[in-house]
C-alpha cells in the first residue's frame, strides 16, 4: 500500500478519534453544568474543553463516602483526639518560631490574633504539610457525577476553580486538594478562595501555597465574616468563635481551634 495512503488512514483515524473525544466532552453532564456557569466569564470554551479532555481525569468512588462521612460528625471527645495532640501543638510551635516576624506582620496589620491563625493552618494543613490526596479537579468532577445533591454546589466551585487556573495561567489538574475541592495550606474551596484570597506580599498573585498570602487571606476570611479586630473574646458567643464557624460550620470544628490556639500560645509562653 502506498505511503500516502497509510498517511491519509491515519489522518481521518486521528481526526475521528478527535471528533468523538469531544463529542464526548460535550455530552459529559459535568462540562454541560460547569459551561452553563462559565459561559457569560471570561473563559475560552475551548480552554475549559481542553481541561475536560484531559486523561488524568478520574472519578474517585471514595470522595462520596467521605463527603457523606465527615470527621465533624464524630462526637467531640473522638474528634479532639485526632487534632489535640501534642505532634501538633508542637507543629504550632515551631511553625510560629519559624515564622514568627511573618506571622506577627500579618496579625498586626489585619489586627487578628497571631495564634489563631496559626491554630487555623495546623488544624487544615498540618502547617503546609497535609493539604489533600485528590487533585481538586477530580474530587468536584466526582461530586457532580456521583452526589446529586451537591451537583449544583460542586459545579459551580468547579467553575471558580477553573476561572482561578485560567487567571493565574495553573494547570487545573496540577492542585491537590479535599475531597470536598478546599486546596492550599488554608484549605480553601475554590469560590472562597476566589472571594477571600488577598495579595499580601504584592506580588499581584494570590497564592495558595506561600505563606504570606496564606495567613493574609486567612485573616481576611475571619474578618469578612465578623471578626473584630483586636478582640480577645473567644467565647462561643464571640466574633472570633462565629468568624471561623463560617470557616467551617461545626462547632466541634470550633472547639478544636480554640484549644489549639490555647495550647500553642500556652507552649510559646512557657519556653
């Protein structure tokens, strides 16, 4: 067979393997969900095809249990066991040392408590060292496919989370992230971020994963949603207590940080 011929076989092979790759995406009720959101952004259509095509899309059949089996919904004494420990208030620790003219800059410029924010990313990140097993994308992918009360949810964080990749120029399969999508060393899920993120070192990106950013946007959370500044109420009835409940809404959540908080100021204090 002449040579030319292969060629032209091979041609309409690719050409039709392409043609039925995106009729494929086009019929995916993910891409149907997420474009209807993103349709009106300032997102190419042909970009967000090209993240739907990617192969390292999965589905993660685990994602559904643990959404429908939150560490929350332990009674409190279980829950405090997994974050009340002394590995990590130690962490607390030496992450303040660590960082300590950071830290004091962020809280003294967002006039929110030092401890707190270093309770809060011990709590969501182990300190930056534990912030996800699922790439974001996969774990709302799943979500849309496999939890139908959350799929208008997961959608539309996936559609911030595509519109955050696209402006930062981030591949969207390249973030770990929760099986809920929260992604960074705060633990963010993709519309939080997009809303609460701030710039604090002034390199006109709002990272993820620098801490700078991270406890600045942090901080900025906390006082978007009630925080007062300066205040050292952290009773249930407080700002403090109410702000970082709409971090995440369980007051077992709560309890953990208030006593983390305690601890690790408690650990710097007497060394």
């Amino acid at each position: 067979m002449p040579s030319f011929i292969l060629y032209l076989l091979l041609y309409v092979f690719l050409i039709s393997d392409e043609k039925s790759q995106l009729d494929t995406v086009l019929n995916d009720p993910a891409f149907q969900v997420v474009w209807n959101h993103l349709e009106k952004k300032d997102v190419p259509k042909e970009y967000v095809i090209k993240m739907f095509l990617n192969s390292e899309i999965k589905i993660h059949p685990k994602i559904i249990n643990s959404f429908n089996n939150p560490y929350e919904k332990k009674e409190w004494e279980q829950y405090r066991k997994i974050f009340i420990t002394e590995k990590r208030i130690k962490g607390g620790i030496n992450f303040f040392n660590d960082n300590k003219d950071l830290i004091e800059q962020v809280s003294d410029s967002l006039k929110v408590d030092k401890f707190l924010l270093v309770s809060l990313v011990g709590v969501e990140s182990s300190y930056g060292k534990h912030y996800g097993q699922y790439s974001v994308f996969n774990a709302l992918y799943t979500l849309i496919h496999q939890l139908p009360r959350k799929k208008r949810w997961a959608a539309k964080e996936l559609s911030e989370f595509i519109i955050l990749c696209h402006r930062n120029k981030i591949n969207p399969h390249s973030i770990k992230g929760s099986y809920a999508g929260a992604f960074g060393f705060g633990q963010f899920i993709p519309s939080s971020f997009n809303y609460y993120a701030i710039d604090f070192d002034g390199d006109k990106i709002r990272h993820h994963n620098k801490w700078p950013d991270v406890l600045g946007s942090v901080a900025n959370y906390l006082l978007k949603n009630g925080y007062k500044p300066n205040t050292n109420d952290y009773s249930k009835s407080s700002s403090a207590w109410k702000s970082v409940f709409a971090y995440n809404r369980s007051n077992n959540y709560v309890g953990v940080i208030m006593e983390l908080r305690q601890e690790i100021k408690k650990g710097l204090f007497n060394n």
